[in-house]
C-alpha cells in the first residue's frame, strides 16, 4: 500500500513534468478550478496556498485533497477491492 506521502511525490513529479518550474503555482490555481466546481467558492489559489505548500512538505494531507490534486494533473484514481476467497 502506497503512503500519502509518495502519492504526494508522485503528483509533485507528474506535475513538474507537466509545468516545468512553475508546478507548484499552476498545481494550486488547478486545485482551486476543481474544488470550485465541487462548490467550493471560497477556494482561491491565496487562501488554498498554504495549504498545499504544506501538505508537500509534510507528505501528509486528507483524502479530498489527494483526490483533488490527481485530478489537478489529469489523474483519476481508481479504488477496487481485494477479495480474499476460501478454498474449501
């Protein structure tokens, strides 16, 4: 099971790769856009700054933000369940 902390190095990567030097600036105002159309109007890229800025740094953020900022790069995530099944 991946960390929050590497999904987290793994968006900062793909975002890099996607935006060059301005990744981080670009990934927050992407970030703002979704949470906005989630309802979010509160949502702008200066109060959302630290925020985001803090959760890299920390390698730690909830699960709404995560999902957010994958689909801030273009990622969905796909969630599935491991069954375990019995051999009788």
């Amino acid at each position: 099971m991946k960390s929050c902390k590497s999904h987290l190095e793994l968006i900062a990567q793909l975002a890099a790769e996607k935006w060059g030097e301005v990744w981080m600036s670009e990934l927050i105002r992407e970030y703002c856009k979704i949470s906005q159309l989630n309802g979010e109007d509160a949502a702008t890229p200066n109060n959302r700054k630290g925020q985001i800025k803090r959760a890299f740094q920390v390698g730690s953020c909830t699960a709404d933000t995560l999902i957010i900022l994958y689909y801030a790069i273009g990622c969905e995530l796909e969630i599935s369940r491991k069954q375990t099944i019995a051999i009788p």
